[in-house]
C-alpha cells in the first residue's frame, strides 16, 4: 500500500521510469534515488501533505509547492530537489524545469549504464560525458536526441559496443516504449 501525495504528471512520468530501473543507484547523480523503498517516503513524507491511497506501486516521488511562486520540491524520502518555472512563465527559475528532469532521467541513466558494462567488462574508461535534448517541435512526437562522449583507452570495438549497450540503459528502453499517463488520484 502507497500513498500519492499530489505530484505533477511529469514527476509520475519519472516514477514510471524510476520503476524500470531495478538498481537503486541508476539516476543518483543527477535526480537524486528516486528508486527508493516506499516505506521510506511515507516515514518522511512531508507532514503537510494530504495522503490519498494508492494499491500497486512500489516507487514513489512526492511533490510540494514551496514559497516561491512555482518553486517545487521533489523528493523520495531520502534526497529531494528543487524544480521551477523559468522567469518568463512566472517561475523564479530556482530549480529544474521539469523536461530537464526528463533529459536528466535518460542522460544520468546513459551515463551509469556505461560505466557499469565498463567496470564489469574490464573496459578502460576513464569519462562518459553525455548530452540529451527533448525535441517537442512536432505535433504528436517528442524525440529525446542523445549524445555520448567517451575517454579511455578504448579500441574502436570497445567504443562501438559501448554505444550500442547504451541503448539498452533502463530509462531507454523504458522511454522507447510505448507511455499512457494514468491519473490515479482517487477522491
């Protein structure tokens, strides 16, 4: 049993993905754990926030509005954020706007996936350095377009085969499904 404390349809977005990633520590550098236990959240969840019951979900981010005007703090129980607004929609852009977190989801993701394969395939790597955009200018498709940088003593079958697995990071396979946001606040 779980509760849903109110958050914004992107940060479910990013607890459908947190959900994909059986390792804890796959989106830690740049979002913080979000696949943490939820008997964590509820414990430290925020005393203020109103708790509806939610059945069948196992991770959880929970949202809440600061002083700011759109000022938003995310959090897992264990590490939390800021996400904002940027100055020209009323925001004081004081934090993360929330299609960074998205880009942040799919880069830190990418970027531990190879690390990962790295350490255990006895790869020299020495840096990933990875870049993701969200392109929303077409009507009916958002494209998330990616770039890897990678350094190391790496022979060019190392480097093409680091690419290749980078395609098989959870959050990627996870955004290359396809995603429904299903509301599940319950009155």
């Amino acid at each position: 049993m779980c509760y849903n404390y109110g958050a914004p349809p992107v940060l479910y977005i990013l607890k459908l993905i947190s959900a994909a990633v059986p390792l804890y520590g796959i989106l830690d550098s740049t979002l913080g754990r979000i696949g943490t236990y939820l008997p964590r959240v509820v414990k430290g969840g925020h005393p203020s926030v109103r708790r509806r019951k939610i059945t069948n979900y196992k991770y959880m981010i929970t949202c809440r509005n600061e002083k700011l005007q759109y000022q938003t703090t995310f959090s897992n129980g264990k590490h939390s954020a800021y996400a904002d607004t940027t100055e020209d929609k009323g925001g004081k852009s004081s934090g993360f706007r929330p299609h960074e977190l998205l880009e942040a989801a799919l880069a830190s993701c990418l970027n531990m996936h190879l690390r990962m394969y790295a350490d255990t395939h006895n790869i020299s790597l020495d840096e990933v350095h990875t870049t993701v955009t969200l392109d929303r200018s077409l009507p009916n498709e958002v494209i998330f377009k990616y770039s890897i940088d990678l350094t190391g003593s790496l022979t060019k079958e190392q480097r093409q085969r680091l690419l290749q697995i980078a395609k098989t990071c959870p959050v990627h396979k996870t955004l290359s499904k396809v995603i429904s946001i299903q509301e599940i606040n319950q009155v």
